[in-house]
C-alpha cells in the first residue's frame, strides 16, 4: 500500500478561521484517511506546507505512521514550528484514519483501546442562542447563556472573562469581573465546572493574580493562560498553558509542575503521536490533560478518540455548532449525551467530508480579532 497523493479542502468557518481538511489518498481503491490542519489567520500558509510536505510521504506506505512523523521532523531541515506542525499533524491523523479502516478498528482501539465509556465536553458561553455582548462583558447575557446550556445538559462552560491588559490593572475591571464570576456560578449551580481563559492578556504574573483572586470564589475549574505562554517559571506561579506546541515545551512546563492541566492541541503538536506522549509525561507529574480544541469537526472527532484512550484526559473543548453549516460539509460519530460525547465504533475516525458540500462554503479571508486588542486609556497594543 502506498500513498498517492496529499490534498486540502477548505472551508469557512468566519469569523475568525477556515477550517483546513488534509485527505490522504491511497492506492487502494476507496481508502484514503482525513485529517484537520486548522490554524488561524495562517489558512495560505499551512495549505503551502502540505504541498511542501507531499513529495516527503508520497509512495510511502501509510500504515507505518511513526516512520513518516519521523521523516517528516528530519527532513525538514528547519524546525517546523506552528504552521509546519499543524500541517504534520493533519497528516498523521489521516494516516490513523487509514490504518483504523484498514484493520476494521476505530481509532482509540488502536491507541491502546478505551479507559472510560464516554468523553466528557464543554463548550463556550455565547454558543447556544443567547447572544453575549463580550466586549462589555455584559453579565445579564452571559449568565442567561449559562443557564441555556445547563438546561441543553453541558456539564461545564468556558468564558474569557479578563478584558485586554497591560502590566498593570484597573482595580474596576478587577471588581467587574468578580461580580460577572459571582453571577455564572449562580447560574451554573453546583453541578455545572466554570473554565476560565484568560487567553495571555495580563502581562504580569501580578496583574494574572489580580484577576485569579476576584475569580477564585465562584470556584473556577482551570485558569486557561493567565499569562503568555513560554515564562515557565512566572507560569508556576500562576498555572496552565495552552499555545505551548512541542512535546519538549510541555515536558519543560511539567518539570516545574507549573500547571494543573496541560492544554495540547491535537492539531498543532503533531497530532495524536505526540499528544499521547505529552499526556504520558504529564501523567508522571500527576498533570491532567484537557486538549485545546477551537477548531472543526475532524479535530473534534480526532479529540474524542484520544479522550477515549488517554488515561489522564478530564474534558475537550468543543465547538459543535459553530456554523450553520458544521453538520453539512462533514459526517461525523459525535453523538452528546448531557455533557458527554459517546465512543464512536466505526473503523478509523468515522468521519468524511462532503467535498460537494464543503465547495459551497470556500475560503473567507479571516477577521483578525487581535486587531482590536488595544487598551482604550493609551492605545497600547494588547494581547488579544
């Protein structure tokens, strides 16, 4: 068995990304494999490096999955970094679709078969039908929207509740966001997990603090990027990390036990390989593993499936629903019960991708919402 050809399809999902199909074509008659090579403002760019990449593992054989990942990173020359990466990664999911189908086994069976039955979820305030006003950060609309999705039974919801930031902090902005805090966790009740980003804004560990200690009392899950990623030490006293890429950058972030959960991303670390890698080395800190995962449907899926394996996985981010069209250009296994998605028992990942479907919605340029991450007294640059 050899692999033909490498392929991209591209799908718009505004505002702010086109989601990037990666087909794995065989030689085999029907059999080919789907990876998601999503990365935002970057759409151009990884569909270059896919076709950069294809000459590397054309008339490879696709079952050898480790082989390629290997021949990819050593070949390259240059390190990969985020757009190379996000391209392999693509790539490597596809060729565990391939190897799935080729055995008759889904995914996570081959990843060392499943240690939960189900694989619990949470989405995004904003994302039911109640609208929220975020740049006021609006707390009557985002605890109406905490309460639609308790009742269509998520179990957890995650919010950005910090406004843009400097090194400093404005003590009433503190003091909004405590008051927001106070009133999601009533909303949410007991039952419901509060997960917080932070998305790197504070530029000081000081300013993260400020914001940590007025959000504490609503007993927030996770603090997801309190500061930006990379300061592993000022991370320790603050904790969790997302846009972290290599399996080396969150072994460095385990060894301080900075975090509590690590936040790979399973379409930018170079797929389902390394982010069992990672989650092994967290495991050995006693670190847990919720996967950042804004993207479309494939890596969704890919997700659920290393959900299903991964001893030290807690929760996925999901963004089911995030277009009109998220259930037309893809058919997926998600199935969600409550705040849980069941195991999918198809061979591979069990997905495909209407490509008829998918040509109605081509690329968008994206709007680049980092754009309006200026802070409003002195017009300084913030991060978005």
């Amino acid at each position: 068995m050899k692999i033909t050809a490498l392929r991209t399809v591209i799908v718009a999902a505004p505002p702010h990304r086109n989601w990037v199909f990666v087909k794995v074509e065989t030689d085999q008659p029907g059999l080919h494999g789907w990876g998601e090579a999503t990365l935002e403002w970057k759409t151009r760019a990884v569909v270059g490096m896919v076709e950069d990449l294809a000459p590397i593992v054309v008339g490879q054989d696709p079952r050898q999955i480790t082989r390629l990942v290997e021949l990819i990173n050593r070949t390259s020359f240059w390190p990969l970094g985020v757009i190379g990466l996000t391209a392999l990664s693509a790539i490597e999911q596809a060729l565990w679709d391939i190897l799935g189908k080729t055995l008759g086994q889904p995914v996570w069976a081959l990843l060392g078969g499943k240690v939960r039955d189900r694989v619990r979820v949470y989405t995004h305030i904003g994302t039911g039908t109640v609208k929220v006003r975020r740049h006021s950060r609006d707390i009557p609309s985002y605890v109406e929207s905490t309460r639609e999705l308790r009742e269509m039974g998520y179990t957890a919801v995650k919010t950005g509740p910090v406004p843009y930031t400097h090194y400093d902090f404005d003590l009433a902005e503190v003091m909004h966001t405590g008051r927001l805090l106070e009133g999601l966790r009533e909303a949410a009740g007991e039952k419901m997990d509060i997960l917080l980003d932070f998305h790197g804004r504070p530029f000081s560990s000081r300013a993260a603090l400020a914001y940590i200690d007025a959000c504490a009392p609503a007993r927030p899950m996770f603090v997801e990027e309190p500061i930006q990623p990379g300061d592993h030490v000022a991370m320790a006293r603050v904790a969790q990390a997302e846009r972290l890429v290599t399996h080396r950058e969150f072994e460095e972030l385990c060894h301080l036990r900075a975090v509590t959960y690590v936040q790979p991303d399973l379409c930018h670390c170079g797929g389902l390989t390394v982010g069992k890698q990672i989650a092994a080395t967290a495991a050995t800190f006693g670190i847990g593993v919720c996967p950042h995962n804004p993207m479309g449907p494939i890596a969704g899926v890919v997700g659920l499936h290393f959900g299903a394996a991964v001893p030290n996985f807690s929760i996925l981010e999901e963004t089911t629903g995030s277009v009109p069209w998220y259930d037309e250009v893809v058919q997926t296994p998600i199935r969600r019960v409550d705040g849980y998605w069941e195991l999918p028992s198809k061979p591979g990942l069990g997905v495909e991708v209407d490509e008829k479907a998918a040509a109605a919605h081509p690329f968008q340029q994206e709007e680049v919402a980092a754009m309006a991450a200026v802070i409003e007294r002195d017009g300084t640059i913030a991060n978005w």
